[in-house]
C-alpha cells in the first residue's frame, strides 16, 4: 500500500519521534515508560523503517513523559497548522486587567518584529533570537488565549445555568 505521504514527511515523522524518545532519556526510558520493547521503540524511530509508526496512545504518553510535544507538532505540521500551548489556567475573570495584558504582549510582540522589519524590510534568523520574536509571539499568543478560555468558560456556565452569563 502506497502512503499518502512523501518520503520527505515521513522522515519528519521520525525524526519527531527520534525527538521525543530522547526527551525521555533515550530509548530504553521511552520503552519503559511506555511498555514496549525497546527493540520495538527502536523501529518507531528509524528511518528505515516507513512500515512501522509509533502508535497514537504511546504519541500522548511519550510527550507526557517528555513534557514536549514533538510528534503532535509535527503532525500539525502536515496538516498546515500549528500547535500553541494553551495557558494552564483561564483568565482571572477580570477583563480590564486581561485586555490590559492582550493590549501589552501584541503591543511588545509588534514592537519586535517592526524592529526587525525597519532594518531593511526583512526579518532574519538572527534579529529573531536577538529580540525574541518567537518568545514574544508566544506570550502574545497565550494572552489571547487566556481571554478566549474565559469566554468559553462563560458561554459554558451560562449553557449550565440557562442563561446568558456574564464575567466582570
């Protein structure tokens, strides 16, 4: 059977899973947290061997484990999206306060990047680390992810309550 995938996405599979094998110590780690043979997690890994993929469940488990999602990121990836980790809790339910912070982390985050651009009208690797881009892309990121959790914490209460509820 002829896969769906390119030879080129199938080593970006392995190599993800190579990641997170060794984000768990190494193969014989991965093998006992996640009750496999380590001859068998040797295969998920290799890239020799595009017949043998690392299973959906020990996917969840080894990231887990390692606390990085690599093969999850991959996987997204593939399907053209990205993967954003999602704040550990919702916001505090303080709305002035959370716009406040929204407005702060897209403000620090376009602030790099309008840096970066009005060198020369392009952003490098270097400028990136240099002014924390991703990082400051990130926070961005999880600000607004915050106030989006809280709206889904209200639309969630207030389908509980049988009504439309409201957050401060």
């Amino acid at each position: 059977m002829q896969s769906l995938l390119s030879l080129q996405d199938l080593a970006l599979l392995k190599a993800a899973t190579r990641r997170g094998i060794a984000g768990v110590g190494g193969q014989e780690s991965a093998a006992l947290d996640l009750g496999k043979a380590q001859c068998t997690v040797s295969e998920y890994q290799n890239p020799q061997r595009l017949d043998r993929f690392i299973p959906i469940d020990c996917v969840a488990a080894l990231e887990r484990c390692s606390g990085r999602p690599h093969i999850t990121q991959a996987l997204a990836r593939l399907s053209g999206h990205v993967l954003i980790e999602l704040p550990r809790e919702a916001g505090d339910g303080v709305w002035t306060r959370q716009l406040g912070q929204i407005a702060k982390e897209v403000g620090e985050a376009m602030a790099a990047l309008g840096e970066a651009v009005a060198k020369d009208g392009a952003v490098t690797a270097a400028e990136i680390a240099e002014l924390r881009i991703i990082e400051e892309l990130q926070e961005a990121i999880a600000a607004l992810s915050a106030a989006k959790r809280q709206c889904e914490e209200i639309v969630k209460d207030a389908a509980g309550e049988g009504h439309h509820g409201a957050a401060r």
